[in-house]
C-alpha cells in the first residue's frame, strides 16, 4: 500500500500519521515531551528531542512491510524560528512564541517603522510581541549580534523539519503570512525592514507548498505548512463555493478564503488578521478565545452545582430555556457584549450563578454569551463577501446548542457542523497530492451535519 507520512506538530502534542492514495489514516502515533528552559529560563520545545522522535519514527515506518512510503510532508505550529550554521545545525533553543517581549525594544522597533497602526495595517499583523515571529529575529539581531552573525539560514519551524530530510533550505509562504511583521500583503512581498536590518539574506528562497524535493528511495519530501494554513486545505479543495471555516478548539478562529479585502486597523484591533494560503491567497481571519472561555466557566459551573466538570457534554439542546433566557435577559437588561469592544469581555463572567434554576439553564446561558461574541467575530470575515455556507469544525461542531445557536444567528447562510479526521495533517498530505498519488482525490474526505434555522 502507498502512502504518505505527516509529521503534525502542535506545541503540546506530536503526531505522525500515514495517509493511503484514499486519504485514509492508515497508522498513526504520537507522543508528548516535558518542555526544557532556554537560556532565561522560559519554557521551550525540545528540539532535539523532537528530532530524534521524528528520525526514529521514519525508522520505524521504514520497516513496517505492508506499507510503502512514497512522501512526507509536515504540518507545524509556525510562530517560532530555527536560526542555523551553515552546518543546518541550530545555534539557538526554539524559542516560544509566549515568551515576553522587552517593551523598549518593541517600541524602538514600531517608532522607526512609522508607528504601531500604519506597520500592523501593512503586514495584517495584530501587535503580538514574540508571536510576530518576525520580531524574534530583530530581538536576537539587537541582543546578541556576534550570534546573529553566525546565522546563515532562519527557518520556521515546518521548513526546518523539512530540511533534516532534504538538506535544503526554503521559507514558505503560509509561515511567513501568518501574523509574523515580516510581509507587505499590499504588495505582496516582504517588508523593506528584513533588507533595512540586514535580516533579509537570512531568509531563504520562497518554496510553495505543492513543490516537493526527492531523497533516496524516491521519496518526495514537502517543504511544510503552518498548521492553520494547512487546515483549511481540505476544504478549498471539497468546495467552491463561498464559505467560511469556523475552526474551534481553545481558540475558535473564523477563515474566509473569499474575502481579500485589506485589513483596517479597527479590524487588528479586534483581533482580525490575514494567513496566506499555500497558493499565495489571502484568508482574512478572526480569532475569539472562546474555548478558553468555555474551559474556564464549565469549571466554575462545575465547581457551583457540585457536579462532574464534564457535565456539560450531556446538556442537549432546549428551545424553551433558550426563549426563557432570552426573555429574562431582556426583562433584567442582562450583560450582552460592545460591538465596539468586541473579543474583550464575556459577559458570563459578570452572571450570578443564583439567579439560575438549574445546571442546564446556566449552562444554556453560558452558551449564549460565548454565541453571541462569536457571530460578532464571525461577522468580521463575512462582511462583504459572498458567503454563503458556514462549517464548523474542532470541539464546538460536536456541541448541539452552539450549533443551533449559530445556525439561528445567521439565518441567511447554510450552517454545517464538519468532522474529519486530523484536518491540518490530512492538509499537508493534499497539498502534494500530484507528487506522490496518481488517484483522484476523493470527493467525500469530510462529513458534514447541517442545522436548520
């Protein structure tokens, strides 16, 4: 049986999965590593342990009879960079992408580049301190030169894994896209402050996604994706029609591939921002924390009623404690979000968990609060574009009231709830489809459950 190997690394959890011709997982394994300290003692990856985890299981693939490699391809967290010798070996930890960012640098770095709204509007980058990946590069150039001098290649890190295969050095424009400072999305190319600080020439050439190199056995190896990019991939090859993808887990992030308006600064503000598609298209995306959120007050209700914190999962839709609800919230003038404020505040976190008759009602409520901010998110990315489909993939598909709450919200669109298997890994394997699969790609890759309004 041929297949193709995806290593998807999320910065908790490491998986690598072998696709068949039909995409279908086949074989699977995963692992977790305890993070190590970088040299200020924040929290990193453990780079060489993932190394050795990945040599290892390609070893392990290598010997399992029944199956024969044909490709591999990574997809990966991206908002991090591997700085390498011109050996390929890292000089630096991987530094995460939470660490802190000295204020007095960020603010040298935005005041020479005409200010805080006119930079972020030109690179659809939210200021995000280390999680603009690019401003870890200016950090290591300002702090510690004689060891930026020795750096011959910065790579993300999909394009560093790729290279421990090919030996060859590549950035891909779905990392450098998503949030980094690093592109100019009215120009479509870089930003002139990576040839200003002499950064540029550490960047390699741009590989697109669907390019593969060939290693022995003939093998093709892909040049890697970052992991959001990577996800949506499935999608865009299943439907041609306008949609939205709400991808939901801790954050619940709405992805329009049919709507490249520029982003304004209010929209930055509201956590709004571009990726880059593998084929260079601009996605104009929206992030709520509405995963966290609902984490944190399934644990409060728990902790309130004295009950399991997964409770929840046994809540069905009811219709008549949503009319209720919604009655009383207009009777008492309850807490509802400022459209001008939206992505900052819940407002469950300000109800008094008496005032409710039961677990489920509270819960029900709950719900409506975290809907209601997403349909403001959500709308971010609709607003003048042709949309007409919404799905809804990660833990909220799997949640009947909040599918039926947004289904109801957005009454004009068809509202689907999408399952399928591994959807960023599944994106990679996809994106060199024509390099290892002589097959069609199948038509029926993800399952959809729609929600009448």
């Amino acid at each position: 049986m041929n297949v193709v190997a995806v290593f998807d690394i999320g910065k908790t959890n490491k998986k690598v999965f072998l696709f068949n011709e039909n995409y279908q997982i086949v074989w699977e394994n995963s692992v977790n590593f305890p993070e190590i300290a970088d040299e200020d003692g924040f929290p990193c990856e453990d780079i060489k342990a993932l190394e050795n985890w990945i040599n290892d299981r390609l070893k392990e693939i290598k010997s399992l009879s029944q199956y024969v490699l044909k490709a591999i391809n990574f997809s990966s967290y991206g908002a991090s960079f591997v700085y390498v010798d011109e050996d390929g070996k890292p000089l630096t930890p991987l530094y995460n992408y939470l660490k802190s960012y000295p204020e007095v640098l960020k603010k040298e770095f935005y005041t020479k580049y005409k200010g805080e709204e006119k930079f972020s509007v030109k690179t659809a980058s939210p200021v995000l301190g280390s999680l603009n990946s690019g401003m870890q590069i200016y950090r290591l150039k300002e702090e510690n030169p004689t060891l930026f001098d020795k750096v011959k290649y910065c790579l993300h890190l999909p394009q560093y894994l790729s290279s421990l295969f090919t030996g060859q050095y590549f950035a891909d424009i779905t990392s450098i896209g998503c949030h980094t400072n690093l592109w100019n999305f009215k120009k479509m190319k870089y930003h002139k402050w990576l040839k200003k600080e002499s950064i540029k020439a550490k960047i390699p050439s741009i590989q697109y996604g669907e390019n593969t190199i060939k290693i022995e056995d003939n093998i093709v190896v892909g040049v890697g994706l970052h992991d959001s990019s990577s996800a949506i991939i499935p999608y865009t090859i299943n439907f041609s029609e306008p949609f939205v993808l709400l991808s939901t887990g801790t954050w619940s992030i709405s992805l329009n591939p049919f709507n490249d308006t520029l982003l304004t600064y209010e929209e930055l503000q509201k956590d709004c921002l571009c990726y880059l598609q593998y084929k260079e298209k601009p996605v104009k995306a929206a992030r709520l924390f509405a995963g966290n959120e609902h984490e944190i007050q399934t644990k409060r209700l728990a902790s309130h009623y004295k009950l399991p914190v997964d409770t929840y999962k046994k809540i069905v839709y009811n219709k008549d404690i949503i009319s209720k609800l919604r009655y009383d919230n207009l009777k008492w003038n309850s807490p509802s979000p400022d459209k001008s404020k939206t992505l900052q505040k819940f407002a469950f976190e300000l109800r008094n968990l008496d005032d409710f008759e039961s677990y489920e009602a509270a819960y029900h409520q709950l719900m409506l609060d975290i809907v209601e901010q997403q349909i403001l998110s959500t709308e971010l990315v609709i607003h003048n574009s042709p949309v007409k489909k919404i799905f809804v993939d990660g833990g909220f598909s799997k949640n009947p009231i909040f599918m039926n709450l947004l289904a109801q919200a957005f009454p004009e669109m068809e509202v689907y709830a999408a399952s399928m298997a591994q959807a960023s890994a599944l994106g990679a394997a996809l994106a060199i489809h024509k390099n290892w699969n002589t097959n069609p790609i199948p038509n029926d890759l993800i399952d959809l459950k729609f929600y009448k309004n």
